[in-house]
C-alpha cells in the first residue's frame, strides 16, 4: 500500500531550473543570415543589426547617439532582399525627415508615403498617424522608429500599430526609451513583437499590489512601479533575462 502512494517521480532543483527556462522564452530566432552588412556600420552596431535580423522579431533598445536610424535601414534593408517585398518604418512625423536624409546619405533606396501607395519593392517611410492606409500584406517586415511612442497612442490608433505588427513575419523595434516611465511599459513592446501580451506578461513576472510598497520588497527604490505593480519573488532576474 505505501508503494501506491509514492511519487513515482521526485522532481529535483535542477528539473525545476529546467522548467523555468522553457518557460522564459529565451530561445527562439526566427528570422536569416544577414545578407548586406555595409561598412559604414561601427563594429557594435554590425553586432547588433546581425542579431536582430537573426531573431527575426527584435527590439534595439539602444541609447541616444548610437546610430540607431543607420541600424534600422540596413535591417529593413536585408528584409527587402531576402524577401523581395517592401518593409514599412513607421515613425512620429518629425523624425521622418531625418531618416530619408540617413537613407540617401547611405544609398539605401527609401520613399515616404502618406497614403499607402508606393512602387517597387524598397523601404517605405510614414508616421503613426497614417498607418491605417497600408496594407500589413504588401509588406514582408515592419519597424517601429521610437517605439516608446506606441504606448502614448490613443487606444484605436495602439491596437492598429499592435495588429499591423502581429501579421508581419520580421518585425524591429527602435528606441532609446523603452520604459520611459516604469518597467511594465515592457509589456507594449513584447506584445508588438509577439513574445507576450501585456496582461500575460504582467501575470508572470509581477504581481498587483494596491498597498503602500515598501523599500524591502525590492532591490532598489520601488517608485517607479507607482502602487499597482511589483515584481513577484524571485521574478526578477527572470525577467530581465527574459527582456533581453
């Protein structure tokens, strides 16, 4: 009788370590070898572009002055030549300007369209605020130029960014401020990039917590997680592990 009640299986610390890295979604590169890498690109910047053109759906979280735009094209540029279909860079309308001037500069054959229609299979430049006139299936990938911006969006105009996002087989992410205001705007860009939901990355890293934080709780000064939000124990290693 003893022996039918023992667990046939004893799961150790290692089986649990296991488990969660399966379930930290660390692995998964979904995209090619990069096809163009110019020189006028900085050796980090090679780095970067070469892993976000491997993984397919990726976000470059890099600082002011690091040469984001240039990075961006020659993604959007490998896109185009392994595909053979135009890619779209949205963007808010001031900063459009500058990347048609970085893409001539570097002979990267880019346009700007305000309604939805282009010709030719090249890189396709338009602000947020037009995006409803493209159709997602003209295009093999999809940018989002200062991609903090998307969580500021009106509620419609933030789910015609997510839904054209979701439909796109490569998709890139560009901005210096990723969690301007705290670390759960996360959750816009995972679900941009099809990696998780807002909600559903809030549920496995952190917990609701509507009383007064305590500076015990965490690491570091709790502020920026207002009074809703902290991280649940021992989540955030995983976390940020998983953010990278």
């Amino acid at each position: 009788m003893n022996n039918f009640y023992e667990y046939k299986f004893q799961p150790t610390i290692k089986d649990y370590k296991k488990f969660l890295i399966s379930k930290g979604q660390l692995i998964g590169k979904y995209g090619f070898k990069p096809l163009f890498m110019p020189d006028f690109l900085f050796d980090f910047q090679k780095s970067l572009v070469e892993w976000a053109i491997e993984k397919g759906k990726s976000a470059l979280f890099a600082d002011t002055g690091l040469g984001k735009t240039p990075m961006q094209l020659v993604w959007a540029q490998n896109v185009v030549q392994k595909t053979n279909k135009p890619v779209l860079i949205i963007m808010p309308l001031g900063v459009s300007a500058q990347t048609l001037r970085e893409a001539e500069k570097f002979g990267i054959d880019a346009i700007r369209s305000r309604d939805g229609t282009f010709k030719g299979n090249k890189i396709i430049v338009t602000n947020y605020e037009r995006l409803h006139y493209f159709d997602p299936e003209l295009f093999a990938g999809v940018v989002c130029d200062e991609s903090s911006a998307i969580k500021n969006l009106a509620g419609k105009r933030q789910k015609i960014v997510i839904d054209f996002m979701r439909t796109r087989q490569y998709r890139l992410l560009c901005t210096a401020t990723a969690a301007p205001n705290d670390y759960v705007e996360l959750g816009t860009s995972a679900e941009a990039l099809g990696e998780l939901g807002k909600m559903d990355m809030l549920s496995m890293f952190f917990k609701s917590d509507d009383n007064t934080l305590h500076p015990g709780t965490v690491r570091y000064n709790p502020i920026w997680m207002g009074a809703k939000w902290r991280f649940k124990a021992h989540s955030e290693d995983p976390f940020w592990k998983w953010v990278s």
